[in-house]
C-alpha cells in the first residue's frame, strides 16, 4: 500500500494550460488552514484577526515546491466559495 494521500498523486498539470488547485483555505473564512502532508490531512494553522478574512479561496498547487519546501500557493478567483480540501481545475 503506497503511503501517499490522493492529494500527493494528483498531477500538477490538469489539462494544457490549466492547474489543479487544492483549496486550503476558503472565500470569506478567518481560519487559516494548512494541508498536512504526513497525516493527508487539513490542519487549522491559525485564525485571523476579527476584521479580517480571506477575499479569495487559498491553496496550493500540488506537485510543486518554492524555495521554503512548501508547495506553490495559488489564490483561486471564483464567484463562488469552495471548502478545504476542494480540488479545482
């Protein structure tokens, strides 16, 4: 049985010129959420201040890696809101 989660074997690359996107954090939410790749599991990193949300759904770029070793973020522009754990194309 391969150690993976679904979220590690999905393709950075969804269609020719589009990305999959893992939503960690959604539209309109105060709390901050972090993919957990050991557990395959969505962690609640922290909570924002009272005033503040965030305006567009958050998340990340599978497959990919920046210069801190975490995935690449991606803010998602949509009309609408998804949930944690969302896969977009």
């Amino acid at each position: 049985m391969s150690d993976k989660t679904p979220f590690d074997r999905l393709p950075t690359l969804a269609t020719r010129g589009a990305i999959h996107v893992v939503v960690e954090s959604p539209a309109g939410s105060r709390n901050k959420y972090k993919y957990d790749p050991k557990l395959g599991l969505f962690r609640l990193n922290r909570v924002l201040p009272y005033e503040a949300s965030f305006p567009f759904d958050y998340g990340f770029a599978p497959g990919t890696r920046s210069g801190d070793d975490d995935p690449l973020d991606v803010v998602l522009l949509a009309e609408a809101p998804t949930f944690s754990g969302c896969v977009v194309r």
